[in-house]
C-alpha cells in the first residue's frame, strides 16, 4: 500500500495559515492598479476556447496560440500594466 499523505496538520501549521487566511491582515492595496479586469477576463477566455477547440481539431497551432492567450492575459498584461504605471 502507499503512503498515507493525508496525515493532518500540526496545529501550529494551522495557527500560522490561519494570519494569512484572514483578508484584513494582508498589505494595503495601496497600488495604481485601478482597471476594469473585463479585458483580461474577455482575453483569457478566448485563449481557452482556443485551446479547447485546437483540442477537438487536433491542431498544434490553436492550442499553443489559446495556451499563449491565457498566460499573456494572467501574466504578461497585468504585469506590462503595472510597470507602465
């Protein structure tokens, strides 16, 4: 039989996540950060639709432009966003 990886947590462990868990402790959002996130939600969701059609099709080309799509729209964008501000 395998091992068992669902022993539970010390209850320091738990002490601990419970600070970060909490959304009144967490930093200032201070930031200049001030978008709608429709445009990043619109791009993310038509990279995943790519992807899932060049999943049905079979074709390279839709899945790695989808999958591209999707890390430009939760990565790259908000990313460029920030510095440029």
């Amino acid at each position: 039989m395998g091992k068992d990886t669902f022993a539970p947590l010390p209850a320091s462990l738990l002490v601990a996540m419970s600070e970060f868990l909490d959304p009144g402790r967490g930093p200032d959002q201070g930031g200049d950060f001030r978008v709608s996130p429709s445009f990043f939600i619109a791009v993310f969701g038509l990279g995943f639709l790519l992807a899932a059609f060049g999943h049905l099709v079979k074709s390279r080309a839709l899945i790695v432009t989808g999958v591209l799509l999707v890390f430009l729209a939760t990565v790259l964008l908000p990313i460029a966003y920030g510095v440029s501000n």
